[in-house]
C-alpha cells in the first residue's frame, strides 16, 4: 500500500462490530457513470494493494491479505455496488472472528478516501479517454486473431473405471487408518475430516488428471459414496482390531455396533447416549463432504482450464464475447486446425472452468 494511504488509514476513527460475521457498510456518491466506477474503484484496489476477484457491470470484490504463520491469508472482503450514482461499500471479516476491533469500518472508509483520490487524478478528457479503455477492454477491440494456434494434443477417452478403482482403494486405507486412530484415542473431530477430504482431493487430482474423467455429477455421486465407505469402514475396522487385538470371540458387527449404541457416546465423561453416536457419524460426514465439495471442484476446475492452451482458450472466448453462436465457435475452431469435436468441448469447458475459478475466489 502507498504512503499516503498507510497515513490515512492511522486517522480512521474505527467502528467496531460484533457478530457471527463482523460486517461494516457505508454509502457514497459518485459524479461518474458505472463503467468508471469500475475502472476507479480497481486502481483504487492495486493503490491499496488488495486483491482483485470480481468485478461486472456494477459491482467489483477484492479480498485484503495479511501476513500468516505459513503464508499470507485473506482478512476482509470488500465489496463496492454501483447503482444510479450511489455506492454502497461493505466489508466482511473472513474466518472466525466474531469481533472485527473496527478493521472492517477502517477498510470500507480508506476505499472511499482511496477512490476519490484516484479519481481526483482524471480531468474531463483522460475520464473519456479511461472509459474508452475500459469499452476496448471489455469488448475485447484490442485482440488480435492469431494466424495459427497451437495444434491439440491426444487425450484419453473419459473413462469413469480408474476414479472408482482408485476410490475404493483409497477408501480402504482411510478407513483402516482412522479405525486405528480411534482406539488409540487420537481422533480429532474436525481435523480428521479435515485431513480425510484433503486425502481424498490430492488423490483424486491424479485420477482425474489421468482418466481425463470431469463430469462433476457423476464424481460426486463417487465421492459421496467414497465418504460414506471410509467411514462405514471405519467401524469395522474399529470392530475387527478390537476383535483381533483382545483375541475375542466373533460376535457379528451389527452385534458390535448394538453394543456400542447401548453404552452410549462419551463427551469429557458426559454419556450422550445413543444419539451422540448418530450426530457424531453425521458431523463426520457433512464436515467431510463440505471440505471435499470445495477442494475437488478447486482440483476439477484447475484441471479443466490447464488441459487446453491458454491461447485456444483466448481465441474461442474473443468470439464469444463478439456474440458468435456456439457452432460459429467451433467453426472458427476447425478453421484452426480444432476440428475435433471433443477438443472443442474442452474448449468451451475451460472457458466455463474460468468463471468458475472466479466464483471459487469469491467464496467467504
């Protein structure tokens, strides 16, 4: 951030809110029409060197970062929404404070002082000369359609079989793992799932990548039954290793798992009963199934966007922004030398794969 804001920002007079999510809003006018504001309001970002991650016809999100143990993470989300002259500016804490000790209201007011120093930089003339810029920008005037492009490269034909193999492999080792833990009395509730879906992502990654499988449907439905197997797996590990370790007769797993539900679920020698059992099989599940929902589709959509060269990528988008129809598209596509229809799909899913690499920025 520059000098001059740093200075600004030590006057601020600091609001503070309390809640689940500490959030500050505040309102101002703007003399400019959208299209400016936007271009304002994203030099005013670089100027406070926050993050860029959104931005359309009225509304432009950046994310403030701070240094961390390991690395920088993200602090507050901000947000401007232009409409008839008015802006609305919000800021909202990322993570899990419930006190913001005023940072929010200090982010939301040193954005209003950063916007309009930077727009007092702008006379008349170089305003018409940055909404021109931005209209190029936007409508993509300035490409310039390449002679060639690079030729597409062989993939494999999608193929489901390798994800469900890998899956059921996978499955056995993480529910053998946890059922080993949970003897020893190791098992973290929250961490583990955590550790679980991050397993389960880095796997994946590799299985996708190398059966060029990416229809999201069907691999939630796998990965849904991939959670539920490792921790269906889990208790019977549990049941074979107690079996196994004390030398006791076989009493059958669901005589193990009656046995289970009638001395109850044990929290810091607080006995939930049975019930404690179901809601600690359901946290473990949900909590799992949360964190692997945001990883895998981060893994799927890497992976579709770099399957395809960028400048493939570029050339088909530029079209489509010049409202080109889709077989307009692949027609141009094949004029290049992409004629092949499954290459064109992956085309257009990389650009699907782009927005949603911009939505996955934007989550809280």
């Amino acid at each position: 951030m520059e000098e001059s804001f740093k200075n600004f920002e030590r006057t601020i007079k600091k609001k503070h809110s309390i809640n689940f999510t500490p959030k500050y809003k505040e309102e101002f006018k703007t003399s400019v029409n959208k299209t400016l504001f936007i271009g304002i309001a994203e030099k005013a970002f670089e100027k406070l060197d926050w993050d860029l991650i959104y931005k359309d016809d009225h509304h432009i999100e950046a994310k403030r970062k701070e240094a961390g143990w390991i690395s920088p993470r993200w602090t507050e989300i901000i947000t401007a929404t232009y409409k008839n002259g008015t802006i609305l500016v919000k800021s909202e804490s990322l993570g899990n404070e419930t006190w913001d000790a005023g940072k929010n209201s200090k982010r939301v007011k040193l954005f209003i002082y950063a916007y309009q120093e930077v727009l007092k930089t702008f006379d008349k003339q170089s305003l018409q000369e940055l909404e021109n810029e931005i209209e190029r920008k936007n409508n993509w005037d300035d490409y310039i359609i390449p002679e060639t492009l690079p030729k597409p490269t062989p993939t494999k034909v999608p193929n489901i079989t390798l994800p469900i193999i890998g899956g059921l492999c996978l499955s056995l080792i993480l529910g053998f793992i946890l059922a080993f833990l949970s003897l020893k009395g190791i098992y973290i509730i929250m961490l583990f799932e955590f550790l679980v879906a991050t397993a389960i992502a880095f796997v994946m990654k590799y299985l996708i990548k190398f059966s060029n499988y990416t229809d999201v449907n069907k691999l939630q439905y796998l990965l849904g039954a991939m959670i539920i197997l490792i921790y269906g797996l889990n208790q019977y590990f549990q049941y074979e290793l107690i079996l196994n370790t004390n030398n006791l007769e076989r009493i059958g797993f669901f005589n193990f798992l009656q046995i289970r539900f009638s001395h109850g679920f044990i929290v810091n020698k607080i006995n939930l009963g049975w019930i404690g059992w179901i809601i600690s099989w359901l946290l473990q599940l949900g909590l799992t199934g949360l964190f692997v929902y945001l990883r895998i589709v981060a893994v799927l959509t890497k992976y579709i966007i770099e399957r395809v060269p960028i400048e493939v990528v570029d050339f088909a988008y530029y079209h489509l922004v010049k409202e080109k129809s889709e077989e307009e598209v692949r027609s141009e596509l094949s004029k290049k030398g992409w004629s092949n229809k499954k290459n064109q799909d992956e085309i257009l899913e990389a650009i699907g794969g782009l927005h949603a690499a911009k939505e996955l920025n934007r989550i809280k």
